[in-house]
C-alpha cells in the first residue's frame, strides 16, 4: 500500500512540474499566478526525487525481510 502511495505523489509532483512548465512557456502571466508556476517547477522535481528515494529505500527494506 505505501508503495502505490509513492508512486502517485511521484507522479503527481512531475504533473505538477509540467503544469508550471507550461503555464511558464504558454502565457503572460500576472504576478500571482508566475510565481505559483516557478513554485512548482522547481518543487516538483526536488519533491520526485525525494519520492523515488523513498520507494528504493522501500524496496531494500522488503528484500531484506
């Protein structure tokens, strides 16, 4: 179950990069909103790669039982 929960918000977070990659490229963007788009593309990435640490570290704790 907590590795299904890993892979969503892994998927998640790059959905979320992407979005704020394209709001970036695709539109004049007021202030509000282009700050919440650079906010995710740098979370998203940072937050992935926390993820897939976790689901690996996952996986060693399983082989080891």
């Amino acid at each position: 179950m907590r590795k299904i929960r890993v892979i969503l918000g892994i998927s998640g977070s790059l959905l979320l990069c992407f979005l704020g990659i394209y709001r970036l490229l695709n539109e004049s963007l007021s202030t509000g909103p282009l700050i919440f788009s650079i906010f995710f593309v740098i979370a998203g990435p940072i937050s992935a790669i926390a993820m897939v640490k976790d689901y690996k570290r996952q996986k060693e704790i399983l082989y080891r039982q």
